[in-house]
C-alpha cells in the first residue's frame, strides 16, 4: 500500500479541546509516516440523532461516510464524560450503520486505535475499554496499544502522549504491510 489513509474521528464541538487536539497530533505522526489523513471533528461528526431510515441527504453526513469508505485505518477519540465515551461520538458512531450494506461493512478488517482524554485515569481508562468494545461490534482490529491520557496532569498531557501515540500509530501502519 503506497499511501495509506487513515481517518481520525472524534472529539467535542469545542474547537479547541484536547481529544481534537490528540487525533491531530496522532495524524500528523501518520502523515510523517507517508499517510494521507482526514480530520473528522466538532462540526464534521456533529449530526441529528441516528434514526435508521431518517437520512436525507446530509452533506456533512456524506463527507464522514465518504472519508469512513475511503479508510485503511481509523483512530476514534472521545473524551470521557461519566466514565464513558462521549454522545456526540457515540451518535457518529451510531451513523457508521449506513455502512452496513456495504462492499466493506462497517470497519471490516481496518485495525483501529483509539484515544481516550479525561481530567483523570479512571475516567479515560473507562472511555478507552467502551471504545475499544464499539469498535469490535463494528468489526475493527484494535490495536493492541489504545492511549489514554489525563488532562488533569497539566497543558503538556499530550506532549508526554506522544510516544504511546507514535506507537498506536505505528502499530496501524504495520498492520496495513500484511
């Protein structure tokens, strides 16, 4: 594979929050690495409640699904609100079932990493176990390194992530070499 497109999808509609800001910084190590890469963040996953039967030409909708097809890899963020995985991406989530049907459905033989921020261990520890079990449901391969990072250590969290984020990386680019 020549240049493999990982899709990074998560984080709140604050434009500045620190799952946004992790997803970005765990792209730009796969772009470093030869990756095209898709930010999917804020108002990009920012959708009706899923109804199944429901979707009437989205075009924002359309763009995730789009970029989603396109994917050999994903890297799904969430804050940890109340010892989970936030409703705005379980709701992106909850969207991904349009993908059912497909060719590839869902996250089919994709690996996935994943990224869990919190103002504690417990908590991202907690969000980062609910992401792992969503993404064996829609058929992913996580990867066996998911980074979990305490926002409440201080404003450099992420900078001190970036070894576990360079790994998770790493581990999804090499399982796209098989």
């Amino acid at each position: 594979m020549s240049q493999p497109h990982i899709v990074a999808l998560g984080g709140t509609s604050r434009p500045q929050s620190s799952t946004g800001a992790a997803l970005s910084r765990a792209l730009a190590i796969a772009e470093a690495r030869g990756a095209r890469t898709t930010l999917l963040t804020g108002d990009a996953i920012a959708f009706p409640n899923f109804e199944p039967g429901q979707i009437d030409g989205n075009p924002t909708l359309d763009a995730f699904l789009t970029a989603l097809r396109t994917a050999d890899g994903i890297i799904i963020g969430s804050p940890g609100y109340h010892g989970t995985f936030s409703g705005m991406v379980k709701n992106a989530l909850d969207h991904v079932e349009l993908m059912s049907k497909d060719e590839r459905p869902y996250f089919h033989g994709l690996p996935v990493g994943h990224i869990a921020t919190a103002a504690g261990w417990q908590a991202a520890v907690a969000t980062l176990i609910g992401l792992r079990s969503i993404t064996h449901a829609l058929r992913g391969w996580p990867t066996p390194l998911g980074v979990a990072i305490n926002t409440a250590e201080g404003p450099d969290a992420i900078d001190r992530a970036e070894p576990q984020l360079a790994m998770m990386v790493g581990q999804m680019l090499d399982f796209l070499k098989r």
